[in-house]
C-alpha cells in the first residue's frame, strides 16, 4: 500500500502514529502522500516497520509526480534613476 492509500485508509492520527515510529514528521509523511518526496531506502524501510507492513516498501520509493522546479535565481535590474532631462 502506498502512503495516500494508507492515509486514506486508517487516517491521520495512524498515519502520523506511524511517521513519528518511524522517525520522520507528518509534514514529510504528507510529501510522501503527494508524491512530491521519495523516501531513502531506509526511511522507506522503518515505515514499512512502524506501519507493521500495511505500507509497500517499493510503493513508497516510486513516485509518479516530478518535484516542482526551482526557480533560477533571478535577480531584477535596479531602475536608471538619471538626472539628465532630454528634450
């Protein structure tokens, strides 16, 4: 079972029951439910434990969705605040 499944299924104060077991937060439980975060092996492996195997170890290392992009480092051009009139 995957982690939205799991959520969907035994709520949240399971789900984060079985995050904190595991030794990660809620917050990164949620990333792992939206498909944005990718567990490392070991964390998808602690879960699997905590969660008393009703989480997949190989569901929790795939994900469908690619992580948003980061932006670039943009910077913005200072305004020209010259003197000089030209008529």
């Amino acid at each position: 079972m995957n982690a939205k499944d799991f959520l969907q299924q035994y709520g949240v104060e399971e789900a984060d029951r079985v995050a904190a077991k595991a030794g990660t937060s809620h917050a990164y439980f949620l990333q792992l439910v939206a498909q944005t975060r990718r567990p490392s092996a070991e964390l998808a492996r602690r879960l699997v434990e905590a969660s008393g195997g009703r989480l997949d170890f190989v569901c929790l290392l795939q994900t469908t969705k690619k992580p948003p992009k980061r932006r670039a480092n943009m910077s913005i051009p200072k305004p020209n605040h010259s003197t000089e009139v030209t008529l």
